[in-house]
C-alpha cells in the first residue's frame, strides 16, 4: 500500500509499506477519507531532524473508513462496518480509557499519524476500541472532519457552554475555528469570526457568523466591545494557536466571561493578569480534542440537526496529490482540505 510521510521543510511523500495484518485486537481500516488538520502544519514545517522517529510513521490523524478485517478477538465490529477513527489508544484499563478519553491515559498514549501510522494511506491499521460506528447519511468526508478538528470544536463548545443568549467570537477561521462559527450559529449564538485572511472571513459569513473582523485593519477587542454595548463577549475560543491573540481573546471577553485555548503551540503572556483575569471573573478553559463517546454523538448531532458541515469541505484530493493538498493549506485556503480515495 502506499503512505504519506512528512520529509521535513515543507515536503511530503508517498513511499511503499507492506498491507498490515491485524493482531488479536486489531482491524484493518480501508481509507475513504482522511482530512488535514491545522495541527499537521508543525511536522510539515518542521525540518527532517526535527521530526525524528516521526519522519518514518505515515501522517494522518482525521481517519475514516470501512473495516474489511478483523483481529481474532474482536467482537464489537463487523466487516463492512463505517467508522471514524478516534486517534488515541492507551492501557484501555484506566479511569481516562474506560471513559473514552484514551488520549488521556496516564499509563502511556499511543497518538496514531505522529507515534503510529495513520490515516494518509490505502489502509490502516488500528485497535478496535479505536473505530466509532456512523450514521448511513454522514459521508466519509464528513466522518474524517469529525475524527479530528470539527469534534474538537463540537467539544471545546461544549465546554465553554456555548448559547443562543451569547455572544462568541472565534479567533482564528481555519478548520476548528469555522467549525466551531458553524456549531456556534447552530446554537443560535451571536458569532463573530475573526482571521487576517479575507477569504476565511467570508466563508465564516457564509457559515453563519454575523460579524467578520480582520484582526490586522482594526483592534478586535475595541471592535467586538463595539459590537457587544461595550461589554464583550459572553465566550471566546481562540483556535490559533498564537500567544498574543490567546490572550486578545481572553481581554475580549467580557466581566463573567468565559475563554477556551484550542490551538496548540507556544505560550501566552499575561501582563497584568490582576485586571486582565482575575478582576474580571474569568472563567479560563483548556480544551484537547475529544472523547470516543463524543465522537459518536457528534455523528448524530450532524445529522439529526442538519449541520451544514458540507458547506465548509470544500477541497479534495487523491493521495497522489497529498503534496499539493499540503501546499494549498500551508497558504492559508478557506475550508476544509480532504484526501478522498474513490
Ligand atoms: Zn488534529
Ligand atoms: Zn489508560
């Protein structure tokens, strides 16, 4: 079969792997889609040194596919069997595992396209506990969106307690923050999207976001107190991953109001955080990824509530033109990218 590997300064490349073979615990996944994440962009910037033991693990950790064979043991799946992959696999015996956390696990994590290979190739193989069954009607395309950066948004939502009586304004318009502009309007929540590219502004629009902000033309906290009475806003979620506007999304908050971290990365630096935090009443949030139980909830909630996520897929590509889906999103281009296998 063939895989992606990241090859360090912006390159990537396919290269021949044997098909696996499952373990007693173990399926094999038949890839149909695998979506690219923000959080690929660091090995793919990183240089070849800096990947280490990872420049020889297949990428790709929003994996979704058919089961088409099973390990010995495995009793939960069947041949045919739909599931995203939740990317995480850990002792399966602690408090986090049982719970569906495995990315959690104090006993040692196994992160699949990072320490194990993942979904940017024809097949993968993983441990049953891994797959989580979908709806029919939710495509593969939206299946690998949910597997990493639209269930990371559904669930950092979920933490901040995101409402119809807010106001939330979402820093960062990548792929997890125009999931959680879409998640945020479902609710019925005042959006406001902010991101320096024009083009990521007008697809939050379009995905229901009331306001749009470039953060480079004007000041977003003297913007979004404009727009909010000169309070702020109820919520924040800052999806960048940037230190200087983790903490301009904490200052846009207003008094009583609640900040979630998701983009990974670096540091923050609070000044002053006496009137920054605490005279404010800041409820201040860290929010990773997902559970296993989350996953499939998700999958229903798409459906059931008829979420627009299709509107916000908007790239696709064969693993052969991984190179350039890499490219294209490295630039910045609004939306979704996918490697779809026909
Ligand atoms: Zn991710
Ligand atoms: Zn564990």
């Amino acid at each position: 079969m063939h895989g992606m590997l990241f090859l360090g300064d912006k390159k990537v490349g396919l290269r021949d792997f044997p098909d696996p073979t499952p373990s007693a615990s173990q399926v094999i996944v038949k890839m149909k889609a695998t979506g690219l994440c923000g959080s690929d962009l660091r090995p793919y910037r990183s240089t070849l040194d800096g990947l280490g033991a990872r420049a020889s693990v297949i990428g790709g950790h929003e994996p979704c596919g058919e089961v088409v064979e099973l390990g010995p043991d495995v009793r939960t799946l069947k041949i045919g069997d739909r599931v995203m992959v939740h990317h995480y696999s850990g002792c399966g015996h602690c408090e986090h595992c049982l719970s569906g956390w495995a990315q959690l696990c104090q006993n040692g994590m196994t992160l699949y396209g990072s320490q194990a290979h993942g979904g940017f190739a024809d097949y993968q193989l993983v441990e049953a506990h891994m797959c989580v069954p979908m709806p029919e009607s939710l495509t593969y395309e939206e299946g690998a969106a949910c597997s990493c950066g639209t269930g990371t948004a559904y669930q950092a939502l979920k933490r901040l307690g995101v409402s119809g009586r807010d106001t939330f304004a979402v820093f960062g318009q990548g792929p997890v923050g125009l999931n959680a502009t879409l998640f945020g309007a479902a609710t019925g929540a005042n959006v406001i999207a902010i991101d320096p590219i024009a083009e990521r502004r007008e697809l939050a629009l379009k995905l229901g976001a009331s306001h749009a902000i470039d953060p480079m033309a004007v000041d977003p906290v003297e913007a979004i107190n404009e727009i909010t009475h000169g309070k702020g806003a109820e919520a924040s979620l800052d999806a960048s991953g940037v230190g200087a506007v983790r903490r301009t999304a904490v200052l846009s908050t207003r008094v009583w109001g609640r900040a979630c971290f998701v983009g990974e990365g670096g540091g923050v630096n609070f000044e002053d955080a006496t009137n920054d935090i605490i005279h404010r009443q800041v409820t201040l949030l860290g929010s990773w990824t997902f559970s296993t139980v989350v996953l499939e909830e998700l999958g229903h909630y798409i459906i059931d509530r008829n979420i627009p996520l299709k509107s916000l897929l908007l790239h696709r590509y064969s693993l052969d033109n991984v190179e350039e889906a890499f490219m294209l999103f490295e630039a910045g281009n609004a939306g979704k990218s996918t490697i779809i296998w026909s």
